[in-house]
C-alpha cells in the first residue's frame, strides 16, 4: 500500500515549458536579441544537456546556470553578459508559473490519502516564488528543493536526506515525475517505487525502467490505490 508520494515540480505538476518560453523570449529581447523560434529552441536544447550534466555530476548547478547562456551567446556571436541574463531570466521565470492540465485537480484527489511532497531540482528562488504564486502549497506536506536539500536527483543523498525527516517505509513510497534521468533514475536508487508521467510518449531505457507509467495526470489516483 502506498501512504507516501513525492511529486516533481517542473513538467509535472507546472507547465515549465511554457513558462520558460515567456521568460527566455522576454529575456532574450532584453538584451537586443531577437527571440525566434530557432533560438528559443535552441536555447531550450542547451538548457536540457546542462540540467543533464549537473544530474550526472559533472557540472555544479552555478555551471548549469551561466554556462548555459555562455554557450548560447557563443553560438550567436553576441557579447552580451551572461551573468546579467541569467538574474533577468531568473527573476521572469520565477512570475510565470500554470498548472498542467489536470495537475490542480490531481492535488485535491490525493490530499488526505497520502503524504504529498514536491521534490524539484529548479533553483530556490523560482521554485518559493511560484509555489507562493500557485498555491500548491496548502496541498503538500512538505517541499524538497535540492538547492536546500543539499543534493540533487537522482543522488541517493536526496533522497535519504528526505527521510531522515519524514520517516516512513520507502517500499510503501513512490516518486512520480517526467525526467528518466531524475526522478525515475532516482528512484529506482533509492529504493522507491517510481512512475513516469509521459504524456509525450518518451522512449524508456531498458536500464532506467519504471515501475508504472501514465500519459495523463488523471491516471494516476487509480493507479495508487491499486499498488
């Protein structure tokens, strides 16, 4: 029987992919650049490999951060500072913030049944700014950002870090979450139950395979009552 749920944030709960595309093409403007597709597109793609990088240990999150408009910059010959587009980009992000389809109304379904807790690799500041801005917090039971936590997913510390204070019995736990690499990896590490939420329809990997998997947010109260 499950009692405990950990949600990621981004793509999961949060329309992140909307909000970025306000925040970079705001950001973009800014500072004299002209926001097309190609670019925004491009700059998402960049953003994904250095998220990716810090999953994997290679880079800290502040390399995540500005190294990511450093190469942008660097492919589109501009000489803007890219330290000064990250703090634009930060604070944009941190006031644009929606619900996925189906994601609020999930929230009030499991609330009461199980323990909720958000889990989210973003940066501090956005993620209390749009958590303040949602409301999701009257939700949850509590909130783990890995800036605070003090490791990322899919590190097993995060994970046992989380624990630590909630206590609980991880097989009766499960993280739910869109990233393989992240929240899947991760749980599958940690020793939890793990459910990909992949509306997209994404390829899974033989070797980060999920317990459950579900293409709608609206799968997934029936889907706990059943494990």
């Amino acid at each position: 029987m499950i009692k405990t749920v950990f949600l990621d944030l981004d793509d999961t709960l949060f329309d992140f992919k909307a909000s970025e595309h306000v925040a970079i093409c705001d950001t973009l403007r800014q500072f004299n650049i002209e926001p097309t597709e190609n670019t925004v597109k491009r700059y998402s793609e960049i953003n994904i490999s250095c998220w990716q990088k810090m999953e994997r240990g290679e880079w800290s999150r502040d390399e995540v951060l500005y190294k990511r408009f450093e190469m942008l910059l660097l492919e589109l010959s501009v000489g803007a500072n890219s330290h000064l587009m990250q703090s634009y980009y930060e604070k944009r992000l941190a006031e644009e913030v929606c619900y996925l389809d189906g994601a609020e109304e999930l929230l009030e379904a499991l609330q009461g049944k199980y323990r909720l807790y958000a889990t989210s690799n973003g940066t501090a500041a956005v993620q209390d700014r749009r958590i303040e801005l949602s409301g999701i917090g009257k939700y949850l039971d509590g909130i783990y950002i890995s800036e605070r936590v003090g490791y990322h997913k899919p590190a097993r510390e995060f994970f046992d870090r989380i624990f630590e204070e909630i206590g609980g019995e991880r097989y009766e736990t499960v993280i739910v979450g869109d990233s393989l690499t992240s929240d899947i990896r991760g749980g599958i590490d940690a020793g939890i139950k793990t459910c990909l939420y992949n509306p997209r329809g994404i390829t899974i990997s033989a070797d980060t395979l999920p317990d459950y998997e579900i293409k709608s947010l609206g799968e997934l109260p029936k889907l706990l009552e059943g494990i």
